[in-house]
C-alpha cells in the first residue's frame, strides 16, 4: 500500500525509469556543504545512478545539507577508496578524474555513455593520489582567463550536463536501466516506509514535548 497521491506515485516510477545506472559521481574530501548541496541537487537533476562521497570529518549526507535533495539519489558513504575504485574498474567503469597532467585531456572526449564514474576532489588540493593512481581518464575543463580551477560544484554541474546531453542523443533516458527488482523496492521505501518513519518521528518528538 503506497501512502501518496497516484501523481506522486507516477512521479517518482518516472524518476526510476530514466535513472542512469551506469553513470556515477564520486566525491573524493569534498567537504565544504555548501558545495556538498549544490553537487547533490545536479546529482538528483541528472538522475545518476549513484553518488559516492568521502571526506574527513565524516558528516553523512543529511536534510541540514542537502535541504532533502539527497533522499532522491542513492549515495554511499566510502571507507575503503582502493577496494572502491578495484571493484568499479572490475564492474566496466571508466574512472574519470579532474587532473592536470600530461596526459589529461578535453572533458568533452569522454564518451559517457559507457559506464562511468566521474571523480571530483577538494576545494584545496584535488584528488587524492589513490585517484590518481586509479583514473582511467583525466580530464579538464577548459579555462582561458586567469583562474585556473572552478568551483567544484560548478564543476560537477558541467561534466555531468555534458554527460546527460551524451546520452540523451544516444535515447539511454529513454529505456530503464534498473531492474523490476530495485524499482519496485524503491518505490515501496519512498512512497511508504520513508513516510511511516518520517510519522513515527514526529509522534515521539510531540511525545517528548508533550
């Protein structure tokens, strides 16, 4: 028994329908919130099919972060970056990393229609060196004024519109890449068992002001 409207409900199958399961971002220490937020409402506007995080003080994903943009996308908390990147690289992925390097070249190059996990890092200093070391591909954006790094929100909001625009010409919005299995379970946990919790919640809190 779903506990929305039937509009609600079309809504959010429509959500999983067109989620890109093969198309991931991985935040390696991003950690400043406001950037947190504005990568996971692009994350939730692309529809990826899953965001990875990591930073040191280890906050979890939260309503105080992302205003509840973040309830919408599947996102895991990352420990262990080395098994991380082994197991994406043994599953088909293409690592894509933000690195200037000799060979970096144009984000515009990668095909992202093939299985992909886009890799941002810090505000300060960039990936880390596991990164490095694991990156398939590293790309850049092309700058031509003085600056030479965007803001790592910004960054994410480009890589992954041109990532959208990819697959949107190739119709991979257009045919669902999750099972029957996972929608039907997501639907249950969105359109019920969030909405139980989320009453159970507030009945304790007006008990304990009560």
């Amino acid at each position: 028994m779903y506990l929305v409207s039937k509009r609600r409900l079309e809504k959010m199958r429509q959500i999983l329908l067109t989620r890109q399961a093969t198309l991931e971002l991985f935040m390696d220490y991003v950690y400043s919130e406001h950037n947190l937020a504005a990568i996971v409402r692009t994350c939730d506007a692309i529809n990826i099919g899953k965001l990875y995080y990591r930073h040191q003080k280890k906050a979890r994903l939260s309503n105080e972060i992302t205003q509840g943009a973040h309830k919408w996308i599947f996102h895991e908390y990352i420990e262990d970056i080395k098994s991380f990147y082994k197991k994406k690289l043994n599953d088909g992925f293409e690592i894509v990393a933000t690195i200037l390097d000799d060979d970096t070249i144009d984000f515009r190059e990668v095909d992202y229609t093939k299985p992909t996990l886009i890799v941002l890092g810090n505000e300060v200093e960039g990936v880390s060196e596991i990164t490095k070391k694991y990156a398939t591909k590293k790309v850049k954006i092309p700058m031509y004024g003085m600056s030479q790094s965007l803001n790592v929100s910004v960054a994410a909001a480009i890589m992954l519109y041109e990532a959208q625009r990819q697959r949107v010409l190739k119709g991979m919005y257009e045919t669902p890449s999750l099972s029957n299995e996972v929608i039907e379970a997501t639907l249950k946990k969105w359109a019920h068992d969030d909405i139980v919790d989320k009453w159970k919640k507030i009945s304790k809190s007006r008990i304990k002001s009560s």
